[in-house]
C-alpha cells in the first residue's frame, strides 16, 4: 500500500512538472496571451502601425535574439520601447517558442 501510494505521488509531481512545460504548438497561444497580436496583427504580417516590423516568416534566431536584448535591455532603440513593458511576461522558454513559431509563418 505505502509503495502505491508513493508512486501514485511521483506521477502526480511528474504530471504538474510536465503540465507546465510548453511546446511549439503552444506558439499562437502564447502570441495571443502575451499580447504579441495587439501590435503585430493577427498573424505578424500586418503590424497596427507601419513602423512596427512584420514579423511573420522572421529568421528563429533573430527573433529570439531581438525579444531576448530587448527583455534585458541591451536593445533600447527604435520601437523597442513598446515591447519592453511586456516582455518582463515573457520566459526563455517562450521566447523560444515564440521565435520558431514565428518562424513557421508565411
């Protein structure tokens, strides 16, 4: 009974561990939720205003390296300004999934 009782606990723990690991498929959720959309369109390819940049079809690694130098600061230039406020939401981790999802579109 007490073994049962300690697996059952370590596939609980396993279970919530996973739970908050996010995955690629995870990107249009996330460009929703940490409000990507509201300033790059829908889908990235048609920014609010002409001077933010169409990020859709955006190299992976560039993308992931703007978000992550305008997090810390080490981009403050340009538009950068209007991502700094939300991107203190952001983790690496979604940043990551942001850059490839990103990447993913047309």
């Amino acid at each position: 009974m007490r073994n049962s009782r300690i697996a059952v606990s370590a596939l609980a723990a396993l279970g919530l561990a996973c739970a908050g690991s996010a995955t690629a498929a995870d990107g249009p959720t996330l460009y929703k939720t940490k409000t990507c959309i509201a300033c790059h369109g829908p889908d990235g390819g048609k920014p609010i205003l002409p001077t933010y940049p169409r990020i859709a079809g955006q190299n992976k690694d560039y993308a992931i390296n703007q978000m992550k130098d305008i997090k810390s600061g080490a981009r403050a230039n340009g538009q950068s300004a209007a991502m700094k406020g939300v991107m203190h939401l952001v983790s690496d981790e979604e940043i990551a999934i942001l850059g490839e999802w990103l990447s993913t579109l047309k």
